[in-house]
C-alpha cells in the first residue's frame, strides 16, 4: 500500500460518513429496530425473572443497619 492509497481509502470512508450524515432515509427500517429492541427487552426481562426473590429479613437487616450506624458519624 503506497501513501497515495491510504489518502484514497481515507477519502473514500470519509465520503461514506458525509453521505450517510446526508441521507434522510435510515439505515435499518423501524420494524427491524422495533423487532430488535423487543427482543432485547424478553431477553432483560427473563434474566430479571431468573433472580432469587429477595429475602424480607436480609433487606430489613440491610436497611436497619444503614439508619442505625451512619457512614460518616459526626465528630
């Protein structure tokens, strides 16, 4: 690859990023992004699904311990 080449694809790629900035047509139709997002959105929600229930006494111990010794006591 000579110098003259390197200058050439920097052009060309940079004719592509004007281009695609130009264009008012998206890239990817909106039912395809709808239909990738839904899919993101079941895999989330089956992964939050998969979580253990919390446990009631261990959030209550969490939250006592919070109030009861603060975490910059004051001289």
């Amino acid at each position: 690859m000579t110098i003259t080449d390197f200058s050439d694809e920097q052009a060309a790629k940079r004719a592509a990023i004007r281009k695609g900035r130009n264009s008012t047509k998206p890239a990817v139709p909106a039912d395809q992004v709808l239909a990738l997002l839904d899919a993101d959105l079941a895999r989330i929600q089956a992964a939050i699904d998969a979580l253990p229930p919390p446990s009631f006494h261990g959030l209550m111990r969490v939250l006592v311990s919070r109030t009861i010794t603060p975490r910059n006591p004051r001289p």
